[in-house]
C-alpha cells in the first residue's frame, strides 16, 4: 500500500512539474476561448481601407438612395429590423448573419459615386469600369437596372474580390433596403410604419416542472452540457495517450522489469492509473475555476453595457454528476489504453489499435444528439446506461430531462462494473504484456494471458 | 553443505510458457555470502529463473525459498536485481530517480536520500546527481542501474550482465564493490555469457542448457571433476602429434602457444613422448586446467 503512494505521487508530481503541463492548464482556456473568437474577428477584419463602389444607375431614381443607404453607419439594415427587443442574447441563426454583424462592428467604410451612361450602351459602359477596376481605381461597381422597382430584375454586382463575403452581404442588405424603401414611396406607404409592424414577436422559454415554473434559458444550458460533454471526451483522448505512452515508455525502456521485481503490476497499474487520473482531474479543476472566473467577469462586462444575458441555469448536483461521470469515464477508457500499451511494442501500433476505442468515444458524442431530441427514448435508455457511451449521454439526459435517479445511478453502477471488470483484464494482461518484448501481442495470446492464473 | 539455511534454494521448478519448457525440474541451493554463477547459452532458461527467483513470475510447479521461506512480496524488498535490459526513465534525473526506486524497495526518502548519496560518490557519479538520465553515458547509465539495485542493501543481489559496457577502469570499480558486499556475507547471483569473468568472480557455478542444469558446485570442484585434460604446449613441428586423434581430441591456438585437450584415455605423458618422438622442439609443456570456457563448451555440445 505504501508502495502503491510511492507510485501514485511520482506519476501525480513528474506531471505536474512538466512545463507542458503548466503551460496547457493555465493557457488553455484562453486557447480555447481565443480559437472560437480570432477566425471571426480575423474574418471580419477589413484592411486596406474604404471599397470604391460605383453605381450605374439605369433607373436615374435611386442613386441618392443607395448611396445614402450604404454610407449610413452602424445601422446594417434588414437583420435589425427583425430583432424583438427579448431576444438579444438568442445566438444569430446561421453563419451569414454571423458575417454580417462581424461586418458591422468593423464598419466598413464606402466611397460611393455614380457613372452615367451619358448615351454609351452599357456594354461600353461596363467595358470602360471594368478598365477602371483592373487598374484598382474601383473595388465594386453595380448595375441597377430599369425594371428594378417595378418587376424582378437583378442587380449586377461586380466586383474585383468575390470572396469578400462580408463586403457582397452588406451591399446587398444596404441596396435591398434602398430598394424596398423606394418601391414602398413608389406606393405611398409609410416606411417607418412599415418598419414598427414588422417587429418580430418574442417567445419566453419555460421548462415544465413540477411545483414553480422556470423560465428557460435560451439553450444556454444545453450548451454548457454539450461543453462538459464535449470536455470529458477531450480528457479522455489526451490523458488517455498520456498513460499509453507512460507504459509503452516502461516496456520499451525494460523498467517495468527492475519494477516488476519491486512492487506488484497490479500496484504499479493502479499506481499508474490514479496518478493520471488525479493529474487529470487537477487540470479541470484549474479549468474550471478560470472558466468560471472569466463567465463571471464576462457576464458582468455585458451587463454592464446593457446586455440581457441568460446565464445557463445548472443545479450543483449536475457538476456533482458531471465529476463523477469524468472519473468513471476516464478510468473506463484509460484501463483500455493501459491494457493497449502493454500489449504493443511501439507507440505507433499503439495507435492503431486504439483506434477502435477512439471510434467508440466519438459515436458517444454524436450519440448525443438524438438523445436531445428525445431524452426518454428507448434508445436515450440504453445508450445512457451502455459503458463507453453513459459518461456523455447519461449527462446530456440529465439536461435536458432529468431521467429517474434509479436510472443515473444504474449507469453509474454499469459503468463501475466494467471498470472493475476492466482493471481485472488489464492487470492480467498487464504484467504478462510488460515482459513480452518484440513482437506485439495477438488478440488469442491476450485472451489466453487473462485465462491463465 | 552447513547446516545454514541456504539463502535461496530452488526445488524441481518448472516454468512452461504453452508448449515451451523454459526451465525444467530445475533444483539449486545457494549460500550466504557467495558469489554463484548462472550461466549458460542463450535460451537456456536464465532470464525465466530469475525472473521467478525475483517474483515476476511465478513457477508453474516447485518451490523457491529465499532465506528460508517461501517468497512473498515482503521479501522482495531483500532483493536487488539488476535485468539484463537496463531499465531506467530517460527523462528523470538521477537522483529522483534513485530514491524513486529505492522508495519502491521500502526506504523512506530520507534514507534513500543518504544512500544514494553515498553511492554516487562511491561510483564517483556525483556531479552527474541532478541531470537527467539520457545525458548520461551507457557506461554512467549503467552505474546508475547498479546503485538502484544495491542501494536498499538487499541480502541477495542479481546481477544479469553486470559488467557489460564498462570500461575496464569500471569494471574494475564495479568487481571491488562485489567483493566489498560479499565481504559483508550478501549473496551475489552472477549471470553471463562471460566466462573469464564467472571465472574470476564465482564460488559457485550451476550450468543450465536447455531448461536443465547440466552441471552444478564450486568452481573448485567443477574443474577438478575434470581433470587436468588440457596441455598448454609450445613446440616447433608439433603438428604430427597433435593430429593424432587417440591423443589429441582438438586443438586451441592462443597467442604464441597452443592449448591441446587430451582425448579420452590418452594421458599427459604419452603426448610428451610422441611429441619428442617426433623431433618437436618443446619449449612449453605444462598441463592446465580446463577453463569455465570449455568446460561451457563441452557440456553444452554434449547435452544438444
């Protein structure tokens, strides 16, 4: 027993000193915050200055509109007309309205003139701004044509970089406001009217419970399942490569031999196992507790400039399950990956044999999804309580609906069955493995080594 | 032999893996305070014997008594063993290092602090205490491998190919420790292919071949059981005798004299009168015994 300390504090502290560990715990976070900001900001970032726009206008009426429309600042068009004053912290619904706003709050800039025809046709017109546009005196130029208000022409948008998405969907908004607003003129209505009846209604969520109602949370907290979800999987993954290769390093250095004739494998497994574990379970500790600061702060920045935002709604005996479906979790596949290591001879093969249980994790999390759908399937049921896949879809059940307590703490019971069952495996496997050297250990040999007493 | 109970004593052991015998019926007794010699060819079954000595493995019938009981993991801690496979994390420093593994055989890290101490500066490795392990060389590697095996001072020490990349400057270093610890009666079980090493350090010596032991006692009495067989001869025009196969059954060219093994029933004598009988010049002729080398030679060639 003392032994197994000895083993535990050496895997626990040789880790914790490492430099990739200190620089992974304590900027990790920001990594992982920064890597789903700077694309969009980068994205959306316009260099180079205000885009030239040409308007050729064949109608000779909306000009002064579209210019205008385009100059106007901080005011995109149709996206904010159709947000209901309850709904600011909802997510924008898809990508293209995403680019828009990250449009937005860069504010590209426009200089906006306009080209007569001056009785040329509008072949020679277009000749003469393409000209212009090669020799980068022009970015856009647009050709509105003479049916625009009144049947369904198209504007032509030409531009020298079609791939800038963000400068195509803004001049588009811009021009179709103009455009709208002209034709409503056209038919004498009132365009702020218009505007005021067009406002969405809002919807407030509530989840059906028994006793007090409990206003919902916009998805929030199905987010922050997903998240935790999501991290158990990552743990799983990265720790357990960390232990493949801690043994794969034992049995190809032969020290698993010198500690073979010192302690029992068993020790030294466990020993193994609960050092990573801890490691582990240090590093999301510290995680969670940056994460935790950096909602808080942020969610006060927000407020504070006036935004409404819902803050998931999560009972502690959530992030109580959470934990104890980690460690479940993680020694499930981390036995999986110690019985691997001991079994190959490079870290190589290892790879490859772990494949399949890397296939195992990732349909867990796909397996995910049709459990949101519906939480009290018969499918929800077994996926929930199957090993390998209870750690992430018991918890996206627990979210979404909480299922029976007999129900979580089923799956909690199958999933410390088969850790049992597989450090018994392993351990058998284990001290046979760590002194084959050479070749890698075949599947029969493997189920003969856990026969054998 | 004494009374004493042996240090560790093997009965009829054997270790099958499937169809494959690795050490059959095996039986040996080694003493306090004696250096004994395992040696044997390769895949003759040394590695597997002991590994069950030390406890990774177990035997799949017989018994193995170690200090007169039967192992267990509290005596375990009374071993040092040294594998054949250096076995040392390249990324610790040595010093972490060695109290790990002397924590791993029951010292507390105080005292394994004071022992380590005391043998890096013995194996004049000090300096190299706080670097780690892959900046050093095989031969330091090696040292280092040895002070974790002796540090916990363990009652019986297996040494696999202790000397196997040293220099002779080290190796040196390392035989005076051996004779320091046997000195101080600790039991040193020595397994090689080298036989001029088994030769100068072993009492004992068991010769196993193909999972047998073949040959087994002191090293006294194992070269004596062979008779003075061999002649160290140095001779002009001494070929014609020594191709007499009734007298010579083969012959051994070392540096500027030959070593002639006796066939069976010829005598000593007889090759001397045949060789002046011939008109060979003579200027060595001295009856040797035979070396740990051929005697492994020829019991080998006789049990395959």
């Amino acid at each position: 027993m003392k032994k197994l300390l000895v083993i535990i504090k050496r895997e626990y502290w040789n880790r914790l000193r490492t430099k990739s560990f200190i620089i992974t715990t304590l900027l990790g976070p920001f990594i992982i915050v920064s890597s789903a900001v700077v694309p969009g900001l980068l994205f959306s970032m316009k260099t180079g200055g205000a885009s030239k726009v040409v308007v050729v206008d064949e109608t000779g009426r909306l000009y002064e509109a579209v210019r205008e429309s385009l100059l106007r600042r901080g005011d995109g068009g149709g996206n904010d007309a159709k947000r209901a004053p309850d709904s600011t912290a909802a997510p924008p619904s898809d990508r293209e309205a995403q680019m828009r706003k990250a449009g937005e709050a860069l504010e590209a800039h426009y200089e906006v003139t306009q080209v007569a025809t001056g009785g040329r046709t509008l072949e020679e017109v277009k000749a003469d701004l393409n000209g212009r546009g090669v020799r980068g005196e022009l970015d856009v130029y647009l050709v509105i044509p003479k049916d625009i208000l009144e049947q369904n022409g198209k504007v032509e948008y030409h531009a020298r970089n079609l791939s800038d998405v963000i400068t195509k969907l803004q001049v588009q908004d811009r021009l179709n406001r103009a455009i709208i607003e002209q034709r409503m003129r056209d038919a004498n209505i009132d365009n702020a009217r218009v505007r005021e009846l067009n406002r969405q209604a809002g919807m407030s969520e509530f989840k059906i419970k028994e006793g007090a109602e409990e206003r919902g949370d916009g998805g929030s907290s199905f987010g922050l399942a997903m998240f935790v979800g999501i991290f158990i999987y990552m743990g799983i993954l990265m720790y357990g490569q960390v232990i493949l290769s801690a043994v794969v390093e034992e049995k190809t250095t032969r020290v698993s031999e010198v500690l073979f004739s010192s302690v029992r494998p068993f020790h030294l497994m466990m020993g193994k196992l609960v050092g990573v574990s801890l490691v582990a379970i240090t590093q999301y500790a510290v995680w969670a507790v940056l994460f935790g600061v950096f909602t808080l702060y942020g969610v006060g920045m927000m407020a504070a400039s006036g935004m409404d935002v819902a803050l998931p709604r999560m009972p502690l005996s959530f992030f109580i399950y959470a934990l104890l479906f980690f460690v479940v979790g993680f020694l499930m596949y981390a036995t999986i990956y110690v019985l691997v290591g001991s079994m190959v001879t490079t870290e190589k093969e290892a790879g490859q044999m772990i494949m399949p249980l890397i296939f195992l994790s990732v349909i867990s999390i796909y397996m995910a999804f049709p459990v949101i759908r519906n939480p009290n399937s018969t499918f929800a049921f077994w996926v929930s309580i199957a090993p390998f896949f209870s750690p992430i879809t018991m918890l996206v059940r627990i979210v979404t609906e909480t299922p029976p307590f007999w129900q979580i703490a089923l799956s909690l019971g199958v999933g410390l069955a088969s850790v049992v069952l597989f450090v018994w495996a392993a351990a058998r496997i284990y001290r046979v493995g760590m002194l084959m050297y050479g070749k890698s250990a075949s599947i029969p040999e493997v189920l003969r080594w856990i026969r054998q007493t | 032999m004494s009374e004493e109970v042996a240090t560790l004593a093997l009965e009829r052991v054997s270790k099958k893996f499937d169809d494959f015998v690795a050490v059959d019926e095996l039986s040996l007794e080694v003493h306090a305070g004696r250096i004994f010699g395992l040696i044997g060819p390769n895949g003759a079954g040394k590695t597997t014997t002991i590994r069950m000595i030390v406890n990774i493995l177990a035997p799949d019938s017989g018994s193995i008594k170690l200090f007169g009981e039967r192992m267990s993991e509290r005596l375990q801690d009374r071993i040092g063993y040294l594998p054949e496979e250096r076995g040392l994390y390249k990324k610790m420093r040595v010093g972490e290092q060695l109290r790990y593994f002397g924590e791993l055989k029951g010292l507390s890290a105080r005292e394994a602090d004071a022992q380590l101490d005391r043998w890096l500066a013995r194996l004049k490795l000090s300096e190299w205490k706080t670097h780690k392990t892959d900046e050093l060389s095989k031969g330091m590697q090696q040292k280092i491998q040895f002070i974790a095996t002796v540090m916990h001072s363990p009652d019986l020490l297996i040494l696999d190919e202790v000397f196997s990349g040293l220099d002779p400057v080290n190796a040196e270093l390392l035989k005076d420790v051996l004779l320091e610890l046997k000195a101080e009666r600790r039991t040193i079980i020595f397994s090689t292919h080298m036989m001029s090493q088994a030769e100068q350090l072993c009492d004992d010596i068991c010769l196993i071949n193909r999972s047998r032991k073949v040959l087994e006692g002191s090293l006294r009495e194992v070269k004596s059981s062979f008779g003075r067989r061999a002649v160290a001869l140095r001779a002009e025009g001494a070929e014609g005798a020594l191709q007499d196969a009734r007298l010579v059954s083969s012959v051994k060219p070392y540096g500027d004299y030959v070593e002639a093994l006796l066939a069976d029933g010829a005598d000593a004598q007889e090759l001397l009168h045949r060789l002046v009988e011939t008109g060979a010049r003579v200027t060595r002729f001295e009856q040797v015994e035979p070396s740990l080398h051929d005697i492994f030679l020829q019991k080998v060639g006789e049990s395959a």
